[in-house]
C-alpha cells in the first residue's frame, strides 16, 4: 500500500489576535455447551480462505507501539510526525484472540485540517496548514501520561520532547449478559490502548487522541482546551457570549471544523465503500415497517449523515471464519456543520488516492486546494477516507481559566471483522448464528 507523506513546512508566525491558549436455563445451558465448545473456529461455519499475513510493524523501536491487552487483543502500529499534521499512525493491525495473524486495518490515518472561523466574520484560521500546529508539540510530564511510555519527537531545528504517550485505560463494561433467572451473569471490563499527545496554537491547546479497544473498535477525537483569546472579546450579543464581570466583554464564538484523513487498506489491499439507507414507510401487523438498502460508493462521493444512513469500508481481500466481508463502519458523533465555506458542508468524503491530497483545505497545488473539489465523478478503485466534526464554541463563565477540555471525534467500529464478539467467554462460544438455548 503506498501513501505519501509531507514533512515539509516552516514555523507559521503567531497570530496575535488568535483565540487558541434465568438459572435453569444457565445450567441447561453449560450442559449444552460443555466440552465441544472449546473447538477453535464456531461449528458449522464456513472458513476463511487463507490470507497473506498482514505487514508487521517494521519500523524502528522508537517508532513502534505494540499492546497486548488484558482481554487478548494485541493492537500494533508504526507512527511518524509531520510539521503540519502532528502525529501519523502507519500500518495499524488488530490481532484479537484466535485469530493466526495480525488484521491490517488502517494504511494511515490522521488529522486533515483543524479549520477555526470566528462569528463576527473578522478571522478565520487552518491551523495544520497556517498556523504551526505541528511544530506546536509539547512537552508532556510524566503526570500526564499515567501508567505509560512518553516517546520522543524530533522535529527539524527544534529540541526533542516528550510528545507522545501511550497508555492503557479501562473503559467500563465491554459487556454482560444474564441468563433468564439472573443466576448466571458473563461480563466483563473493557479496556483500551490510549495513543495521544499534544499541540499548542496560539492560546488553544489541542489533546488529539487515538483509542484501541479489545473488541477492534477505533476511536478518534481531538480535545480543545488552552485559554480563550484575550484578543477576542470584542463581539456582540449574537456572535459573542459575555465572560466575565457583567456584560461588558462578550467573547467572539466561533468553530472548530475537524477533519481526520484515513487511507483503510483492510488486509492489505485498497477497499471499498458501501452506504446504507434505512427507509420507514410501510405498517407491519404491530409496527411500521423498515427496509435498508446498501449502494455500492463506485464513484468519489461528499456525503452528509441522515437519521438512518451510514458507510462501510470493506475490505476486497479478507472475510472472516463466517465467509463474510471484513470492513469497518463510520460512526459519526456529535457535530455542528458549518455552512460558512463549501468543504465544511458535508460529513464525509470519498476521493480517489492521490499523493498529493493531504489537507482538506489550504492544500497547495493539487487540483484544487480543498477535499469538496477533488469529488469529480472519479472511479474508486483506492477510496481516502475524510471525515469533517465541527463544533460551535459559544464561550461561557467556565471557561476561564483554563478552560475545560470540549471533545470531537467518531469512531470505527469493526463490522464482521471477526465471526463473533473476540472477547465471548468459552462457555459462550459456540453461540455463533442463531442462538440455541435449552
């Protein structure tokens, strides 16, 4: 899989006007499931063909992260750093328990713009491209990366500095299930491999974090904390909120429009895009009825979420033990899109791969400098994968001082990747397809 790579790019001057600083049933149940239920693949189920074993990590020590955690799951990835985009994670792989080999799930994957224009119409910002978001890192103590390893970044005529940190973190329940009567209860706690540094601009600090969980899922999000601008509170009531004393100093609103490019290369092979669109129409005997349909993404697509739509990547190449498709499903969060510039008004992008394209907006020479006009009917046969978060910050008394972290992200969650749950207790593992119960 190839991908390009820009490491170029010179310290942005700081901007002084910038905002940034049931019990029978459970013992029928383990009758049923005794002994035979240890075999290594669900019975009755197709099996995989074989697949060349996914990339290992091969890169430097230093630019390696590897965790198996507590549930069996091994998570591995390279990462570099680039001048503008911060953090790159390279060749990530998902190795859940029982499975021969490592999954390649991600080629790359990181941020694609951080796009930030003021209500009063006065500002507007693209922090990777202009603003040395990069270049930004910061030194993280020790304190901040609980139970983990810091690792170095280096970046060209800067010193080195504790710019990374990998951890593990427990995320709660990953499931529980009780029989009919309550005598018997499967849980467990999830856990996760937290991958995540940070980087200053102006008075904004911006926490981008990456989560690896046990059951394959991914989640992404960026953190904005830091301080409100001292040179922007000169807005009025509508495009400001007053901070402080009375109401005197309204501090100017504003938006963070996120984007994450991802290049998928599900078992190491470029993928595909599926959309699927639930539509309620008809009355059932008891309820309406609903029926989904899946559209094959052929073509280079800017699409928005709706109440029951959503996308696939797939992956060309690999199925799991059930004979079904690997692929990863996008799940949107929260988001206030921004209708103020053509590339902030769609959700998510499809484009065709070119080396070239790596910023969603301000991206110089490449047929356009933002993702909305690379969608020009082009065949996929390498989809890039863009995904855009905004959030409207209307400031408030508690953001001062410093302010509290406001989150915006998504997640990957793993469609078929497996053949079931890769954290299903033993007793439970013959419980593929339809279940049977005594």
């Amino acid at each position: 899989m190839r991908e390009g790579m820009n490491t170029g790019g010179r310290r942005a001057a700081r901007r002084r006007g910038r905002g940034r600083l049931s019990g029978t049933a459970a013992v029928g149940l383990a009758a049923l499931l005794g002994g035979a239920l240890a075999a290594a693949g669900p019975a009755g189920t197709a099996q995989a063909a074989p697949q060349a074993p996914a990339p290992a990590a091969d890169c430097s020590a230093a630019s390696r992260i590897e965790q198996k955690l507590a549930g069996g799951t091994t998570w591995r990835m390279c990462w570099h750093y680039e001048s503008k985009a911060g953090l790159v994670l390279d060749k990530v792989t998902y190795q859940p328990k029982g499975e021969a080999r490592p999954i390649q799930v991600l080629t790359t994957a990181k941020l694609g713009q951080i796009h930030v224009p003021y209500d009063d119409g006065k500002n507007e910002f693209d922090d990777l491209t202009s603003y040395g978001f990069g270049e930004g890192v910061q030194n993280l103590s020790p304190q901040e990366c609980p139970g983990g390893t810091l690792k170095k970044v280096k970046l060209p005529h800067a010193a080195a500095v504790n710019g990374l940190c990998t951890t593990t973190r427990a995320r709660g329940h990953a499931y529980r299930a009780a029989a009919d009567e309550g005598t018997k209860v499967w849980s467990a706690q999830g856990k996760d491999l937290l991958v995540y540094g940070v980087n200053k601009v102006g008075w904004y600090e911006y926490i981008t974090e990456w989560r690896f969980s046990d059951d394959g899922t991914i989640s992404t999000q960026v953190g904005a904390t830091g301080n409100l601008s001292p040179f922007d509170y000169d807005a009025g009531d509508g495009r400001g909120w007053p901070v402080g004393r009375g109401a005197k100093a309204y501090a100017t609103s504003h938006s963070h429009n996120i984007f994450w490019r991802l290049n998928f290369g599900l078992d190491g092979a470029p993928s595909k895009v599926q959309q699927f669109d639930a539509t309620t129409t008809e009355r059932g005997r008891r309820t309406p009825t609903t029926k989904t349909r899946r559209t094959d993404v052929t073509r280079e697509l800017a699409g928005n979420n709706a109440a029951q739509r959503w996308w696939r990547v797939v992956s060309t190449r690999g199925k799991n033990q059930d004979g079904h498709a690997r692929s990863y499903e996008i799940v949107p969060g929260h988001t206030n899109k921004y209708p103020g510039r053509p590339y902030t008004r769609r959700d998510v992008y499809f484009t065709e791969y070119d080396a070239c394209q790596q910023f969603a907006s301000h991206n110089r020479n490449c047929g356009g400098t933002s993702v909305d006009k690379w969608v020009n009917g082009q065949r996929l046969k390498h989809p890039v994968t863009w995904v855009n978060v905004g959030f409207h910050h209307v400031a408030r008394d508690e953001d001062q001082t410093p302010m509290p972290v406001h989150w915006q992200g998504f997640q990957l969650a793993p469609r078929d990747v497996t053949a079931m749950n890769p954290l299903t207790p033993a007793d439970l593992a013959a419980q593929n397809g339809q279940p049977v119960f005594p």
